[in-house]
C-alpha cells in the first residue's frame, strides 16, 4: 500500500498535515457550495442515428431526466450521498449532487422516435435521423412568364 502513496506524503509530519487541511477543506466546501457531479459520455454518429452513452452508476431511472426541446437535449438528475452516522469518511473519490448536460441537435434528429435504456448503471439514448426527401430539381428557363417573370417586370416598371 506504501507503493501507492506519493513520495511527499511518506513522512509523517507531513501526512498530518494534508491531512488536516484536507478536513479544514471538506468540511468548507461541503457545507458552502452546491456540489455538482461531471458526466461521463460518449457520442456516436451514422447516417442512421446519433448515440449518446453515459455513465451515471448508482441511480434509479427515476432521478434521471431527459428532455428533448427546440433541437436542444438536456440531461439532468442528481447522485445523493450516501452517509453513515456510524462511520468517518476517510477518502472520498466518487462524484455526488446534482448534474445537467446540454446538447444541440440537428434538424435531421426524428425527435418522435427518440429511445432511452439505462442498464446496469449506462444510459443510453437513441436519436433516429428522419429519411431526408431527395434534392428537387429546378428547371431553369428564360422568360416564359410566371410569377418571377411578373415580380421582376413589377420592378422594372417602378
């Protein structure tokens, strides 16, 4: 376990004293601000689909929120912590509190066909892309009338 801990923490008065301002910092910030959790994630693309894929380990389906508005998903929940009146926490690695992710979507996402799975602490959302109609063709024609024709005459005549 030796092997683990960075040089500069071997020595014991020094130990202690990370220690302590470690604790002087925790105990601070956990009471002073709002904790917020980073969200891991993933994004794939084809012509078909658009991917997302997050991590978001240790919650129920109900303290995730997914919201598609105006071309804009939006991803929001929150981790609580988990504390024991019994125990002192020692170390603490793990992302806890509240947490919202924003993405701009394409207009060629079908926003009815949107899917979410969220298994063994991944959620995954689906975002099917609509079949684009293929490109119309314009003729192109020299003054045969119709309404350019009479919009540009309009314009001549002022």
């Amino acid at each position: 376990m030796k092997a683990l801990v960075p040089a500069w923490k071997t020595n014991s008065i020094s130990q202690n004293w990370f220690n302590e301002f470690d604790q002087l910092f925790e105990e601070f910030f956990d009471h002073k601000l709002n904790r917020t959790m980073n969200l891991a994630c993933d994004v794939e693309e084809s012509e078909k689909f658009i991917l997302f894929t997050f991590d978001l380990p240790g919650l129920n389906e109900k303290d995730i929120n997914i919201e598609v508005k105006e071309n804009v998903l939006a991803i929001s929940g929150e981790r609580k912590e988990e504390t024991s009146s019994e125990s002192t926490r020692k170390f603490k690695g793990r992302s806890y509190g509240s947490f919202k992710q924003s993405f701009g979507l394409p207009k060629t996402v079908d926003q009815d066909k949107i899917e979410a799975d969220y298994t063994n602490g991944v959620l995954k959302i689906l975002l099917p892309k609509k079949e684009l109609a293929p490109a119309k063709k314009v003729e192109v024609k020299a003054k045969t009338g119709g309404f350019l024709n009479g919009l540009l005459q309009s314009k001549k005549d002022s």
